[in-house]
C-alpha cells in the first residue's frame, strides 16, 4: 500500500513538471498578432494586404498577420497613428501631409509613423462618360464628379487635381464613393467622371470600355508642373496608347508610390522580420518556404506588381523609416 502510495506521488510529481514544462512552452509561444489595414474589397490594397499576411504569418514564428479592409490611405493613417492596427498601406503623398502636419492634419502632425517599404506607383486615373464630353480636368466644372470614398487616398489626390486646374468642390456635383459605385454610376449614365488611384490596366476600367463609351481625361501640363512643383510626392505618369479599348492617345497623369507604413511601438525586432519576409526567400516558420515575399505580392497583381522589388523599396519615401527596417536596408547597402 505504501509502496503504491509512493507510486502515485511520483506520477503526480511527473506530471505536474511536464506541465509545468509545457505552460512555460506554451508561453514561450505566445502569438503575436499584426494587422494590416488596407482598401475597399475590390481595389488592389486588400488583396496584396491578404497575400503579404499570408507571407508574415508562414515566415515568421510565431506571428499571425491578417488584413483588414477600409477605407485606405487616410483613414489607414490614423489608424496607425493611433496603434488601432500595426500597419497599413498607405500613399506617400498622404503620409508625407500627416507626419509633417499639413492638409487636414495642420497643426496636428502624426510624428509617430514610420515606412517599411515602398512597393509600387499608383497612377490617378480619371474616367469620364464620352458623351459628358470632358477632355481635360477643367472642363469637369458643373459636372457628377466621383472623388473616391471619403477621406481616401483617391479623394485626397483628386482635390489636389481639381484645384491646379482652378475647380473646387463647389465648382462641381461631387459624390464621395468608391470605385465600385462609381463604375456602376457611370454604367447607369448617374455620373460623369470618376478619379481612381491604381495601378493600370485597372479591371473596372477595363469592364467600363467593354460596356461604355468613356475617355480617359489628361491633366494639363501645366497642372503637371504645378502639382510635381508643389508636392515632392507626385511625379508625372503617361499611361500608354491601348492600355483600355478605345484608348488611341497617351493620358497624361502623376503617380505616388503606395507604401507599408508601420508606427515607432511595433518593436525594431518585428519590423525587421517583417521586412526580411518581404524581400527574402523562407527558411523561417515554413522550412519549405523557399519563396520570396515580394514574388507571391506581384502574382497577385501582376501588372502592378513588377514594380515590387528591394531595389524600389525605398522610391518616393519622404518620411523616416522605422529602425527595424532601417537596420535591413543598411545590411543590404542601400543605407549608410
């Protein structure tokens, strides 16, 4: 009995070490989470967001990434700003205003925001109705003008646009929704023109060309100069003759650079791991991973994604980047 007794103790004190070996593990092992805040379901943000979450969580242990959509650029600053979400995609021209406290943000600038990495221009691209018979941006004036969601990217730029060509909302009908609607707005002969942020060939244009009669409308030159003089961010952008069906001329436009943007909380230690998942093959989380982050981004959008390279990571970037990404880029040489 005693013997038994003797026995039983034993098997307790077994287990509970074992136990107590496996919480410590399980501690050890603790998930840390990171979102990634991104666009409309139907723009080019959230699909790369689903795909770049999909290369953080396999590469890196014991880190769960998971994209969120919204309503990109803007609101994904303030966001991140407020550490409601670990990163985000967001314009660089949009960043630029909110961490040097300019625009909307006067006086109120976000000095906590860093950049991980630069990942591909995005051109405007302003559709309108053939028959709303609007050939550059200043002739839009009393025009159904589709900016884009509120507090978009998009709607950021297309204010910008509007006022070098001497409009200003209350020159026009505006509506603040996004491309979807818009497409649809247009389809439907309840809008005249439309301004997007993406890479092209963008698919709802190209839907647009095969139901509709549109044009692509071209900035001015001098609206060019003025806008690229002002804002460091922009820079001109010809997308080519046959990009969309009926397109026989080159549009004349500006780009900005669509970045990854992170805030000064997220550790050095992630961001770093973050970034070397980004550009570098696995060998990490998933020992069969021998895939490199950026190739998987680019097959997901594949006209826009050839421009995801390292050697681009750090086009457009007029704001600090974060330590840890700092730290990759240095190890890579492309900073002292």
């Amino acid at each position: 009995m005693k013997r038994q007794k003797k026995l039983l103790w034993v098997m307790v004190f077994v287990l509970a070490a074992v136990l107590a070996v496996g919480g410590t593990a399980m501690a050890a092992k603790k998930v840390q989470f990171v979102g990634i805040a991104t666009g409309g379901t139907g723009g080019l943000y959230y699909p790369l967001g689903g795909a770049l979450a999909q290369v953080i969580s396999s590469k890196i242990p014991d880190v769960s990434a998971t994209a969120q959509s919204g309503n990109a650029s803007v609101a994904n600053v303030n966001l991140v700003a407020q550490d409601e979400v670990e990163t985000a995609f967001i314009q660089n021209n949009v960043l630029d205003s909110a961490y040097f406290g300019r625009d909307q943000w006067q006086g109120k600038p976000l000095k906590n925001l860093r950049v991980i990495a630069s990942l591909y221009p995005e051109t405007i691209q302003i559709c309108a109705l053939k028959s709303a018979n609007i050939k550059i941006v200043s002739d839009a004036r009393g025009k159904r003008v589709m900016l884009g969601d509120k507090g978009s990217g998009s709607e950021f730029d297309a204010r910008n646009i509007l006022n070098a060509h001497g409009l200003t909302y209350d020159m026009i009908k505006p509506d603040y929704v996004g491309w979807e609607v818009a497409s649809q707005r247009l389809k439907d002969d309840q809008g005249d023109m439309l301004f997007q942020t993406a890479g092209y060939p963008a698919s709802f244009i190209i839907d647009l060309t095969t139901t509709k009669e549109v044009n692509l409308v071209s900035l001015s030159d001098d609206a060019i100069k003025k806008l690229c003089a002002q804002y460091k961010f922009y820079v001109p952008s010809t997308i080519p003759p046959k990009t969309y069906r009926g397109q026989d001329q080159e549009v004349k436009s500006i780009a900005m650079m669509a970045l990854w943007v992170t805030h000064d909380g997220v550790s050095e230690k992630l961001v770093y791991e973050m970034t070397k998942a980004l550009w570098e093959k696995g060998n990490m989380a998933n020992r069969k991973d021998q895939s490199v982050g950026a190739e998987i981004l680019a097959k997901v959008v594949p006209e826009t994604g050839k421009f995801i390279r390292l050697k681009n990571a750090l086009e457009g970037i007029t704001t600090p980047l974060h330590p840890g990404a700092e730290r990759y880029y240095k190890e890579k040489g492309m900073l002292k």
